[in-house]
C-alpha cells in the first residue's frame, strides 16, 4: 500500500521544473502527480511515477537530487466534504501529517490524496480499520489512466 514517491531539491531560478520534466519526458515517463513547493532559495519538487526506479536514475544521471520517499495514497469521493472526512478520522486517530497533495482520476467522481506519514504500516492499519480506502501501486495507476 505504500507508494514511491521522488522529491528533488532544485535551485529557485528560472528553467528548473522545466529541466525536470524534459528530462522525464524525454525518457518516456509520465508525472502521474506532483507537487512543488519553494522557498528563497530552493523548492522541493515532489513526483510520483509509474517506473521511479528508472526516473531515479535517469534525473541522477543528470546530477539531480533525487530521494525517494514512500508515501500513501487515500481514495476520496470528489465532491465538498471528501477531504473533511479523511481528516477527520486522521484527527481521531491523533495521526500526523508531514506533508500532502492531491489529484483527481476524472473518473467515478474520485480523487487521490497523497499523504506522507511517520509511521506509514500503522497509519495504513488505522485508516483501512476506520473505512478509508488506501490506494495500492498498482490500482492508482490504473485508475489514473482510464
């Protein structure tokens, strides 16, 4: 149920993302998510990929950062409401969340959070206990393409 996801650290100047994401597409590979976040001096770019193994490689072939993280993938109906009763059930639970972001599969009226936790086996087991579907690999990809 974990999900690998790959943050660069980039310099805050013009044609970083760019760089990136030519490189990424270059390659073949296609951003299924991703999420930047800057401050004066760099952001962090934040990717989550069907092949990581290989963008890993290729973007440090390039002298990228790259370290990969796992994070978790959480099913939510996509209408008002949906991310209010995640957190809620993350609250009760007293759950902590590092970071997360969010994308919609245009399909069934469902959305994905992305979550990164401390504790990501305990927290998977607390949130599938309380209702909340976790998103394998394998099905979050296959939804985010049809």
């Amino acid at each position: 149920m974990r999900i690998h996801q790959l943050s660069l650290f980039l310099e805050n100047r013009p044609s970083q993302l760019r760089t990136v994401c030519k490189l990424l597409a270059d390659a073949g590979i296609n951003l299924m998510a991703l999420s930047l976040a800057d401050s004066e001096q760099f952001g962090i770019l934040r990717l989550i990929v069907r092949d990581w193994q290989r963008a890993k490689f290729i973007l440090e072939g390039a002298n990228c950062l790259v370290k990969v993280t796992e994070v978790v993938a959480i099913e939510v109906p996509d209408r008002p409401g949906g991310l209010d009763e995640v957190l809620a059930v993350i609250e009760r639970h007293e759950i902590n969340i590092e970071y997360m972001y969010a994308f919609t599969f245009g399909l069934e009226r469902k959305a994905a959070l992305i979550f990164r936790f401390d504790n990501v086996d305990e927290v998977i087991s607390k949130l599938q206990s309380s209702g909340i579907n976790v998103v394998g690999r394998v099905e979050l990809f296959e939804r985010a393409e049809t």
